[in-house]
C-alpha cells in the first residue's frame, strides 16, 4: 500500500498517521530520536506492508505487471492501488478525501516536535502539491512514476536511471482487473 492507504488505516492521531509515513522515509538510527508513538505507527506501517506483501490477491495484481516492469511491481501496485483508494473513497471513508488529506496535511505541518529534514521537504511538497487528493487521476498516479523515479535512481548507488514514467500503461491496460483485486483486497487490509 502506498500512504494513502496507510494514513487512512492508520490510528486516527498525529503521531501515529507520521508513523504510517515516516516508515519510507527515515530509516536506520533516524529513527531513534522519533516518539514512541511514531515508532509505533512505524510498525503498523510494516505490519500493514507485511500483510499486503503475502496476500494472494496482491500477488494475481503483480503477475498482471509486464516483464518490463516486473522488477517494480510492487511500487507499481501500491501507487496503483491507492489511485483505486481515493477513486472510491466514499466507499471507504465517512469523510470527503478532500477533507481527509486537509487534515492530514495541516496537522503534519503543525506537529511541533521535530522531524528529520528530509521529512519536513516531503511533508511540505506534499501538502503543497496535493499528492494525495491528485492520486484519484491518471495525471497523480503519472506524477507519482516520476516522483518513484527520481528516488530510485537517486538510491542505487551506480547512478542507475529509472524510469517508471512509462509504466503507467501497466495501469491502463489492466485498469478493470486490477481495480477488481483492490475491491477484493482492501476491505481484506481493513478487517487485518
């Protein structure tokens, strides 16, 4: 799952929502100077991926992935499936997405604790940048396979390029059958 999908299973507090996202971005001994309540979210969010990781259904979704971008299937299918997530978000939620990411936003801007930096640039780019209201388009989900891309190459330590950009044709073409496994699957993930 990607964070939209995270922050809405995620405990309805602060802390535990900047768990939910802080699990991708600080890693290692970072980690040591979060609350334990972010700690805690961190483990959500892992116990959350764990699950989703082995799940059956998950597994159908990332055969449906072409050979070209097999290696990634699993980044596919997380920013997949949250575009499926805001996409019928009123199945999912009592409040408007709008509204949800609103809250989501103002409230990781406010947290008064302090965050690594690499965090605070993320969490301000992606409040002003709407990153989870957009993934309801084509267009966000296109925008986050650049994003993905940039970090991903900025990760190998070869300088590898990766360009997940194309990958979007993964979406288009399996968009009916995917989005049937995200319909099976997230009601799987709540229960979890």
């Amino acid at each position: 799952m990607n964070w939209l999908a995270h922050l809405l299973l995620s405990k309805p507090d602060i802390e535990s929502r900047l768990g939910n996202l802080l699990a991708d971005l600080v890693k290692g001994a970072a980690r040591e100077n979060l609350s334990d309540r972010i700690k805690e979210g961190i483990k959500y969010h892992q116990a959350i991926d764990a699950f989703t990781d082995s799940h059956f259904i998950v597994h159908r979704s990332k055969q449906r992935i072409s050979s070209t971008y097999r290696r990634f299937a699993g980044i596919l299918i997380d920013g997949f499936y949250d575009h499926y997530l805001a996409k019928n978000w009123d199945t999912y939620s009592n409040l408007p997405l709008d509204s949800f990411t609103a809250e989501i936003y103002e409230s990781f801007l406010a947290y008064p604790e302090p965050l690594p930096s690499y965090a605070n640039q993320v969490i301000t780019q992606m409040a002003r940048e709407d990153w989870l209201g957009r993934y309801r388009n084509i267009e966000g989900i296109e925008y986050l396979l650049i994003r993905l891309s940039n970090r991903l190459s900025q990760r190998f330590k070869n300088k590898t390029e990766i360009n997940l950009e194309p990958a979007i044709n993964e979406l288009t073409k399996n968009y009916i059958d995917l989005e049937d496994d995200f319909i099976q699957f997230f009601p799987l993930l709540m229960n979890m």
